[in-house]
C-alpha cells in the first residue's frame, strides 16, 4: 500500500487554537467518519537519523520520518566516515549521535506527521498526533493540523476520515506543552503511543504520553540494553499494554525453532538440552537475549547465574547457566559477531544453535540460520556424531509502519503473555 | 486428529493474520450450533491472541434472554473448557451480549441496529460486522432483506454475511436464493459456508498439488485411471430426522462436502492463490463435470437406506425405526455414483463419489488410483501388481499415503505392495483446529478463499439436477436399496464399479 497524504494542506495554527478547530472539524465534516469510533495514534517521532543526515548533507530531504532506502544507505555509508565499526546497524542511536559530530547546517521541508503510511490510514486512525522533536533546541512549539483519508478506492467516495495534528519543535518546548496533547486524546477510544525513536531519550515525554491502559509500542532495539529490557520489565509489571518491535521481529526465528521440534518424535529432546548458543550482530543483546529468555521460560528452565564473555575483540558477549527442571545444568553463551553488511536494527540474529542430549539415543544439534549470514561458526566443531536439524529462518523484509499497522488492525490491552514471560529474564540476563 | 504432548514452542505463533476489530452477529443464537460450534471457535481464537480487544458477539434469536442468560448458557454449555480456563473466560464473555431479534420483524431489526451502534460505541469495534444466519434455510432469503432494508449491509467494506448450509434444496431454488441475496448485498460480502473446506486436510488437497512439482505433471488422464471420493460416518441419523428425511444424503453430504473435494481434487492450478482466482477455477470445473450418463442416470447412481444390524449385544435400529423417520421413508442414507469431467485434463476418468450412514467406519479419503504400468516384468506377489494408489486422507489420521510396488525379499523377482505414508500427527503433533474456528476466521477477516461462490453453488446443483428430478418424479428408477447396518452399502453399489472392472477401496 502506498503512502497517503493528508487530504488538505496542513494548516498552521497557534497552539491553543488546535483544540477548538478540530472540533468545529468534526462538528462540520468529521462527525459520521467511519474513523469516528476508531482509536488514537500519538507517535514520537525522533528520526534524529534522518535529521542529521539531512543537516550535514548527505541526504535530501524532505523529512518524512520514514525509513526509506534512501535514509539506510546514506546511513550505511555514513558509519564507516565516522570511525564507526562496519558492523554498526543504520538504526542504533550511536550512528545518529556520531552524525551529530559532524559539519553541516543544511536544511529540508520537515514533513513528519504530514504524510500517513497506507497500511496504517487504512484503519482510520481518528487523530493521528506526531511530536516531531527538531535538532535546534530553541525551535518553539509550531502546531499544525490536517483532515485525512487513505486515497479512495476506484468508484468510492472520497470523505475525510480523521485528522492529524503535528507538534513540532525542540524536545523541550514539546515537554512544555504536553497539556497540549492530552485533551486531544478521545478518552472513551482506544490510544496507542508509539515511541519511534530510542528509549533513552525524553523519558519524562514518554512518561506523560503513555500512561495508565495506552497501550505503548516500542523498539527494544533503539537504545541502552539495560535501560531497554528495564523499561519493558517496567511496563510489563505496571500493567501497561506494551508492544516491542524488537520481539515482533523474532516471528521468524521463534517459527523455525518450533517447526524443528513440531514432530512428536522429537519433543523429547526439549527436556534434554544441554546449550545454547545464539550469535548476534554487533554489541547489542536484547534481541538474542530476548529469544533465549522466550526459550527458557517456554522449556520451564531457572536462571542460576550470567556472567560477561570475553567476545575477542568485537564486544564482550554473555554466558548463562539455567537449571532444567530436572536439575540438569544448560549452557547459555551469546556472542557478538562482526559484519559487513548489518540489517537495519541493532542486535539482529545471526544464527542460533541447540543440543540435545539425552542418556538414549544420538545427540541432536539444531542449528538456525539468518539467510543472509549463515552461520558458520555455529555448525564447527564436534557434531558428527549429532543428527544435525539445519534450518535457514527467513528474515520479515516489513517496514516498521507495517508492523505497527498490524498491531492497530487487531490490537490486544494486554501485553503478550510470551514477551511478558520473556522480558524479565531477558533482563536477568545481561550481567 | 489423535491427542499428542504440545510443542511448548509452538504456543502463540497461530497469529500470522489478524482478525480486524468487529461485532460477530449471530442469528439464530439459542440453536445448537452457537454453543456447540461456534461459540467455542471463537473461544478458541479468543484463546491464541487472534481476536483483538475491541470484539464482541451478538446473539440474536427469538427468545427474551439477556445479556447475562446468554452468557450463563454458553458457559453451561461449554462447562468443562470454561473450568479449564476460568480467567480467560471471564474476559471473553465480557464481550458475549444479546439481543431478542425476530428477522421478521422490521422494527426489531431496527432495534438491533441500535443496539449494534452501542456496541460499536461500548468495545470500539469500528462498525465492522459479520452478521451469521445459523438459521432455518427458510430464513435466508427473508434475513438478508432484513438487513438490508435495515442499511446493515449497506458498507460492503464493513458487513459481511455468512449464510449456513443447505443453500437451496435445487439449482431452482439454489439459483433464486442466489437472486434474493445479491440483491441485498455484494457477492463479496456473501460467505457461503461448507465446513468442509476449514478441515486443514482439505486444504492440504491444494497444497499436494499446486506446492510440489512432482505430482502435477501426473494429475490428468494420461497417468490416472480412476477416483475415488468416499465420506463414510458410522453414525446414524441421530437427532436429525426431521431434516434428514426432507433433505437425504444426495443434499446433505454429495452437493456440498464430497463436490468441494472433487473440485479441489480435479480443478486447474489458479494463476494466484487469491479468493477469486481458487473458485473461478473450481467453478469452471464443477460446470464440465457431468453425470456419467445423464440421459439414464439410474445406471451410474445407487441410492441405500440402511436397515437393522449390529450384535446381539449392541443391536442397532434400522433408519426406518429411528425416532422421527417416516416408517416408509424412502429417503436415501447411502449414495455413490459415477460422473465424468470432461476437459482436457480429465476426459474420460471415471470418478466415484459415495457416502454412506452407519458404515462401518468413519472415513473421508480420496483416493487416485494410476494406470497400470504398460508391460510387467515381474510376478506380483498378488498375481498382478497393484495399480499405483495416492491416497489422501481427510479424516480420521489424516495425512496422505502412496502406494507402489517394490521388489519382495528373497531370490526371486517378485514385486510386492508397500505403503509410503505421511501422517499429520507423526509430523506435526499438534491437534487442528476445528474447522469452524478456520472459516469463522477467515469470515472476519472477509477472505472469502474458502467460502463457496454463487456458480459453484449453482454448478453442483446442476449436476445433480437428473438424479434430483429422478426422485422428484420416478424415484421407482432409482430405489433405494436396504443395507445392514456396519456394512459398506447395497451390493448394487459394488456393482456400479465392478461393471467397470473395479472395486471400491476397503479402507
């Protein structure tokens, strides 16, 4: 689906005039939308990547927060003029900030919140909300406001549906106004907050913006590990609806383990694994982390220590031993490996390998494999005598806005009970 | 499918499609099918995360009940899953509601439309509505001009209509109710149901064919001699009478499950796997299919009504003694029957549909059955080789199996038969989900893949239009011959394939 704009031209409105306008919208032309009982989007809308990139010049704008090809491939090339390592993924924060470094003052249209992705206009948000926070920290509140609409269907009508309404301005001046947002959210619909930027960042925003039943999506993978895992733990605990990208984009993985073992015939060797290895690009864990927990929590096994991992030079990478229910012992290591060409996010899955034993039968080894990496490292060393299961996982080729609309299309105010399981191990386990 | 240890990995990943935020209306709500099928279906989705927050049911029937009545008997009804999953209960029947709705009455259907405006506005479920007619047949017609004049169909991005079967009795008044629906909404928005094709081995007869290079080349006449399409139940009419007797297997088994398998076994590969394309294929061959001889189709059709049988010690009464049954009923409990395709891909195969009451298994297959090799080179360990057979296996153990020949250990040359077999429980483990859970599914997320079009619904009354007006106007030149209880069928149906030199495959 292709990328919709706003039906009209944005219109620039002094702050506290938004309110009134939008309802005299909805009064006239809004009032019997089929968006009119539908949900809230407010969006954090960082791309402190984009921005930059566009500020020294590597990149033309229009800013329109998406993540096109254009954004990754001046981003890939960017890391390696800032004395970043090859295997530092477009979207981790450090790129951005090491982008930050460099000269330029170029400037672009900033269109962010103006455009609406297809896949999710075609739920018909009632009011799409952006905070768009510029590089220039003295920028003051600019507001603007929109109706809009998915492009119709041939023969179909062409009626507004809801509205946008963007925020922009320095990150302070948007936490100055957040009495601002808070009117604009139906109280009586359901509100999602996605957080599209790194979780370091304007805590005290996301604190205002995501509160009590919205239900908060994020990216596990944008940001410190330990303050990502501690935020989901957070969250989970404090009862909050939250949705992490970052686990969603384990879909893949999480399939091709269960596949191997869909088989009676092997279900068996799930009570006698003896280790886990899972390989991840670059430094950042919480990916790997993530699906080892799952693993874990799924298998009934109990976390008994963890420990840093000498990583060779790359990184250091991250041990665990788990107790199995029947007091076997499981060796967990997770290891960092280079790469010359990262996926888009931090921490990506490069290959993950499970052994089996059991005082019966051969060992089996399973070994899961990015079809973009291979793995191996993974498949060296001591498994001839295994009857080895060798998968290859596909990898989702979905934009972020894709898999936010498929959790708009059918959403849940709860949080998954596997990643609710998942993520507090997952925590545990980073040393 | 047998009960096997859960895949503890496997928990949560059946949701690669979300179900859209919406209303499941059901009319016809205090009838056995609510609480026996599809409310546990949507307990079931409910359960794996596939339903969204914002969803409620409506059921809608004559009786007052309230809300909370029609919560109570859906948990009596479904008592032993509701103990088991107490808190998961709690949050799903919190969107269970009702409403006293007569389709015949205009100012109760506009009632409902209130009511379904309050719901929209109470679980957000954004005016999306799947309006189920588990309704008398009588009611189709009259429930979907409700709705209509009601402005309930109107949005055809956002109502849809799933109409239960029979869909009609005949091509006549198949053809008519086709009229009277269309008229009060788009064939998009008209889900006509055969639980059949929600049966996950159903589904697998397309995957077989069109995933794998290896059986395509050999699905036509060239390389297949005969098939076979068998649904066999051991039960008897049971507490169906009063349907059963106006209806008989011809309409209640052949015209919609055993012809749905006959197209996805025999129709064309869809240039796309998308709604229109499946079933502009399965229509076009369901239109070149034909009764082996339609100018005397008592000679390819046997009709059977099964009498007493059973033990000494557990006797088992005759379908003419069956409370409700017309002591003379003539209505058919068995049929098989011959019919021809005839294109390019099947001129001149022979294909054999039979389905039966109280035989003696349960069973639904269907069954290939190749040419025989042109020269034989070897003894058979059974005087001649066994023709190749590809069996697929719909229920029970389902799976498929292919049988060939092989050398039989020893000195000699001689071949023998083995079987190859794929078992769906040796492989996956994990019990299906009922088809109901499939279709209701599909229903609301509008795929309408599985739902039967308004030309395949015409096309297989079609076909059956001889055989229909046979026992409409000379039913003496198509008896029904009496068979034993736990037997396979008259002798008469052995017949119709021993005139042909062969015999129907003893599962």
């Amino acid at each position: 689906m292709s990328t919709q704009l706003t039906l009209q031209a944005p219109l620039a409105l002094p702050p506290d005039q938004v309110p009134g306008y939008l309802e005299r919208l909805w009064d006239q032309s809004l009032g019997s939308s089929p968006g009119a009982a539908t949900f809230t989007l407010v969006v954090w809308e960082g791309s402190w990547l984009e921005q930059q990139l566009v500020r020294c010049g590597r990149l033309d704008g229009p800013i329109t927060g998406f993540l096109n090809e254009k954004v990754l491939e001046a981003a890939r090339a960017a890391a390696a003029s800032c004395g970043l390592p090859l295997s530092t993924a477009p979207m981790d924060p450090k790129l951005a900030w090491a982008i930050g470094q460099l000269g330029g003052n170029h400037h672009a249209e900033d269109q962010r919140g103006q455009f609406v992705e297809g896949a999710i206009s075609a739920h018909m948000p009632r009011r799409l909300i952006t905070l768009a926070p510029t590089l220039d920290g003295s920028q003051p509140l600019e507001t603007l406001v929109a109706a809009y609409c998915p492009l119709p269907e041939e023969g179909a009508g062409s009626s507004a549906c809801g509205d946008v309404v963007v925020l922009r301005g320095s990150t302070g001046a948007l936490h100055q106004n957040l009495d601002l947002v808070q009117p604009l959210i139906a109280p009586d619909l359901p509100c999602w907050v996605w957080w599209n930027s790194s979780l370091d960042e304007a805590p005290e925003v996301m604190a205002a913006l995501a509160t009590g039943a919205r239900r908060l999506v994020v990216d596990s993978s944008l940001g410190d590990p330990r303050r990502c895992l501690n935020l989901l733990v957070e969250r989970i605990t404090a009862g909050q609806p939250i949705n992490d990208l970052n686990w969603l984009r384990l879909r893949s993985w999480r399939e091709s383990l269960a596949m191997v073992f869909d088989p009676p015939s092997r279900r068996d060797a799930l009570n006698h694994v003896v280790q886990l290895d899972i390989d991840v690009e670059g430094s950042n864990p919480v990916k790997g982390l993530l699906l080892a927990a799952w693993l874990a929590d799924r298998l009934g096994w109990q976390l008994i220590s963890t420990y840093a991992v000498d990583g060779d030079g790359v990184g250091d990478g991250i041990g665990a031993e788990f107790e199995r229910s029947d007091g076997e012992t499981v060796r967990f290591r997770q290891m960092p490996v280079p790469v010359g060409v990262p996926k888009t996010h931090p921490g990506a899955i490069l290959g993950l390998r499970l052994i089996c034993q059991s005082s019966q039968g051969s060992p089996l080894c399973v070994i899961l494999c990015s079809e973009s990496g291979g793995c191996m490292r993974l498949e060296s060393g001591g498994m001839a005598s295994m009857e080895l299961a060798e998968e290859v996982v596909p990898l989702p080729n979905e934009s972020e806005e894709m898999e936010v609309a498929r959790l708009l299309s059918g959403g849940h105010d709860s949080t998954n009970p596997l990643l609710a399981a998942a993520a507090p191990l997952a925590a545990k386990l980073l040393p | 499918m047998g009960a096997v240890l859960t895949n503890p990995l496997r928990v949560g990943l059946r949701q690669e499609r979300v179900i859209p935020p919406q209303c499941l209306v059901i009319f016809g709500a205090s009838g056995d099918l609510t609480h026996r099928k599809l409310v546990p279906a949507l307990f079931e989705l409910f359960r794996q995360r596939r339903l969204p927050s914002e969803f409620a049911v409506l059921g809608c029937a004559r009786r007052p009940w309230s809300d909370e009545e029609f919560r109570r008997k859906m948990a009596e009804a479904m008592a032993s899953e509701v103990a088991e999953h107490r808190v998961a209960w709690e949050q799903f029947a919190a969107g269970l509601f009702y409403e006293p709705v007569d389709l015949e009455d205009p100012p109760s259907v506009v009632r409902l439309g209130q009511r379904l405006e309050g719901i929209d506005r109470l679980r957000a479920t954004r005016g999306n509505r799947t309006f189920y007619l588990s309704v008398s047949p009588n009611f189709y017609g009259s429930g979907c001009r409700s709705l209509a004049a009601a402005g309930l169909l109107s949005d055809p991005s956002r109502s849809r209509i799933v109409i239960e079967k029979p869909f009609g009795r005949d091509y006549g008044s198949a053809q008519e109710l086709n009229r009277v629906v269309q008229t009060c909404a788009q064939e998009n928005q008209i889900f006509r149901i055969d639980h059949y094709l929600g049966k996950e081995t159903v589904q697998n007869i397309l995957v077989m064919r069109f995933a794998n290079t290896i059986f395509e080349p050999i699905w036509n006449r060239n390389y297949i001699s005969s098939v076979q399409i068998t649904a066999a139940e051991t039960v008897g009419v049971e507490e169906r009478a009063g349907y059963y007797e106006s209806s008989g297997a011809l309409r209640d088994m052949v015209q919609n499950h055993l012809t749905q398998m006959l197209a996805l076994t025999t129709m064309e590969a869809p240039g796309r796997f998308d709604p229109e394309s499946m079933r502009n294929e399965k229509a076009k061959v369901l239109q070149a299919a034909r009764l082996a001889n339609e100018d005397e189709p008592w000679k390819c059709c046997v009709r059977g009504q099964y009498g007493s049988g059973g033990s000494s010690t557990r006797p088992i009464t005759g379908y003419r003694h069956e409370p409700g049954v017309n002591p003379e009923s003539t209505t058919e409990t068995y049929v098989a029957m011959k019919l021809f395709i005839n294109n390019w891909r099947w001129q001149g195969v022979p294909f054999y549909l039979r389905t039966g009451k109280r035989l003696p298994k349960r069973l639904s297959e269907v069954v290939l059955t190749f040419r025989e090799a042109p020269v034989h080179l070897f003894d058979a360990a059974g005087g001649a080789p066994t023709p190749n057979q590809l069996i697929l296996r719909i229920q029970p153990n389902e799976g498929a199996e292919f049988k060939f020949e092989v050398k039989a250990p020893g000195s000699g040359m001689r071949s023998r038969p083995v079987d190859m077999a794929f078992s769906y429980d040796d492989s996956f483990g994990e019990p299906s989900d009922e088809g109901y859970v499939r279709l209701l599914a599909d229903a609301m997320l509008g795929d309408p893949t599985l739902y039967t079009r308004s030309d395949e619904v015409e096309a297989a009354w079609r076909l059956y239009t001889p055989l229909l007006e046979l026992i409409e106007d000379a039913p003496s030149r198509l008896p029904v011959y009496p068979y034993e209880a736990r037997t396979w069928g008259p002798a008469a149906s052995d017949n119709l394939l021993a005139a042909d030199g062969l015999a129907w495959r003893r599962p």
